[in-house]
C-alpha cells in the first residue's frame, strides 16, 4: 500500500532569505542562539499534529 504525500511548507522570498541567513548564522556559531522554551514547544507540537 503506497504512503500518502505530505504537504511540506515551502519558504520563497525574503522568508526564504532570512531564514538562510539565520541557518547559516547559527551553523557558523553553534549554542550562541537561544531559542525561548514556549517557541520549541509550539514547534514540537505542530510536528507531532502532522505525525513527523
């Protein structure tokens, strides 16, 4: 039985830019960035709402 496709959410633009610039920032500096525990948590929960 083949698996069903995914809407993956795509970025185009200036999100797509800013979001590359911020990837490479924190890529070149790792653990300098700090990421508010109520922002993973909104993430964590999307993520397993769509069963990724």
């Amino acid at each position: 039985m083949a698996k069903p496709i995914r809407n993956i959410p795509t970025l185009f633009g200036e999100e797509a830019r800013k979001f590359e610039e911020r990837a490479l920032l924190v890529e070149a500096n790792p653990g300098t960035i700090r990421i508010p525990r109520h922002d993973v948590e909104i993430v964590q929960n999307v993520l397993r709402s769509i069963g990724m």
